[in-house]
C-alpha cells in the first residue's frame, strides 16, 4: 500500500534530524545564494524598469496602448475598476541587462542546487557524506554542464506551461482594461480568478513533474542528459496524482518561504526534497511488486 502523505514527511523529518550538521552548513549557502539573486533581480528591475500608477480622474481620456519606439517599449494600461492608469517604459538596454545577469547567476547556483541535493539524497540513502563531494559539481565540466541543463530545461519547460496556463487571464483582464463601463466588466472578473488559479495550478503542476530529474541526476550523475530526462519522468510513472497530492501538501509551506524571502527554504527545501525521495522510492517499489504479480 503506497504510504500517506503524513507517513512519507515523518520520515523525512527524521531523517533530516539524524543527519542535520552534515546538510545544514550548505543549505544556508545555497539559501544566501538565492537571496542574493533575488535582491540583484528587484535592484536591476527598479533602477532599469520605470512605471506609475496614476489616478483616472487626472488622466480621464487616457486609454491602454503599446507603443514600439527605438529604444524601448511605452505602455499604458487603463484599468476602470481600480480607476488607475499604468504608464510605464522599458528599454530594451534593460532587459538585455536583467537576463544576461539571470543567465549568470543561474549557471552559477545550478552546480550548488545539485550539490545541495545530491547531500539530501545521502541522507536519505544514510551514506557517508563527504565535503569534497560538493565541490565536484563545478570541478568536473560533465557535471557542471548537466546540472546547468538539467536546471535549465526544468525551468524552461515550468515557464511555458505558465505562460500558456496563465494566457487566458492575462487576455480577460487586458479585455477588462478596454471596457468602457465599470459595471459591464464586474461579470467577468471571476472568471478572471478562475483562470489565474487553474493557470497557476497547471504550471504547479508541470513544476512538479519537472523535479524528479534533478533528483535522477543526483542518483546516477554518470547519465546523460537523455536518460536523465527519460529516467525522471519516468519515475512518477502511475503515481503522478500521489506526487502532485504530495507537493501540493506544501504549498502553504512555500506561500510562506515566499513571504520571508525564501529564508524558510533553510527548512522547506530539504524537507520537501527528502520526503520526494521517499514517495519516490516507494513508487519504484510498488511498480516492481505489481510487476512481479502473476497474471488472475
């Protein structure tokens, strides 16, 4: 019988007790990493990205429009309902900049994230764990390289499936913004909320999927990229529902990482990690046990 969610976090609370001096030292650099990507990403969008909210009244003919000039990009927004104006410009200088330095600090915290998983993962295999093991992950150009990939291709993959998920309320809410009367567009406003929130489960749900390759990739580092994403997609094979039932269990979990700046990913992230592990494991053993079954 596949494990409950309460059973599979227990187990993954005290494994992380029994073996808390040896992963906490790198979770808190790998945390701090994190923060500091973050706070570079809000500097460069405040100092690079300019908009106002103005009021409707002092801007009564104003009326949303997208403007293509040389050096950037003017916007406004009316929004009726909040009887607010957003105007605002972004040039395209800026927005090389924001994504050369997430490129960046991305190929850079990938190598970490893995190495940070890689010390979860022998915890829960309670192998011996050795601080050069860290290290290897940038060391070795293989390993670098799959870890940026691997990264790279979860990612990539999660932010389509949100934008795609997410498109139908961003094209209500612009459609809310042409409206020429307030009352006409209340009628549409829930199913606006409608559309953001199963736009925002579905790519939770793509997320979700996406984290067993990491988790492959620090099982067996000697994969390819091939078997890595075959292998990781694999593992949730007739078990996807248990597995989305079990990160969805943490939402609230990360709501409030969210809110503390990811400091309580300290906490969060290895827990999380570790409590996959195990309902990753106990997958794997149930395919093979209904495998082994004799045919009725």
């Amino acid at each position: 019988m596949f494990p409950t969610n309460q059973e599979l976090k227990k187990q993954a609370k005290s494994t992380l007790r029994e073996t808390f001096p040896f992963w906490i030292k790198l979770t808190v650099v790998l945390v701090g990493c994190s923060l500091m990507v973050f706070l570079i990403t809000q500097l460069l969008m405040g100092q690079l990205i300019m908009m106002e909210a103005l009021q409707l009244r002092d801007y009564p003919t104003a009326q949303t429009d997208l403007q293509m000039v040389e050096s950037g990009v003017e916007f406004i927004f009316r929004i009726d309902q909040t009887n607010l104006v957003l105007a605002g410009y972004v040039s395209y200088l800026s927005v090389a900049i924001i994504i050369m330095a997430q490129i960046v600090l991305f190929i850079l915290i990938a190598p970490l994230k893995m190495a940070a998983l890689e010390k979860y993962w022998q915890a829960f295999r309670k192998e011996q764990m050795r601080e050069e093991d860290v290290l290897k992950w940038y060391k070795k150009p293989s390993l670098f390289a799959k870890s940026v990939i691997v990264e790279l291709f979860s990612k990539v993959t999660y932010w389509i499936a949100s934008v795609i998920g997410l498109l139908p309320a961003f094209l209500l809410i612009y459609l809310m913004t042409l409206m020429k009367h307030q009352m006409a567009s209340i009628a549409v406003v829930y199913l606006y909320y409608a559309l953001l929130i199963a736009g925002l489960l579905f790519g939770f749900y793509i997320h979700v999927l996406m984290q067993p390759l990491a988790y492959c990739l620090v099982a067996k580092p000697e994969y390819t990229i091939k078997q890595v994403i075959i292998r990781g997609l694999g593992s949730t094979k007739q078990y996807h529902k248990e597995f989305f039932k079990l990160r969805f269990s943490f939402i609230l979990w990360h709501v409030l990482s969210s809110i503390s700046y990811d400091l309580l990913e300290i906490y969060v992230f290895p827990y999380v990690s570790v409590a996959s592990f195990y309902a990753l494991e106990a997958m794997a053993k149930s395919r093979h046990e209904k495998n082994e079954q004799p045919i009725a």
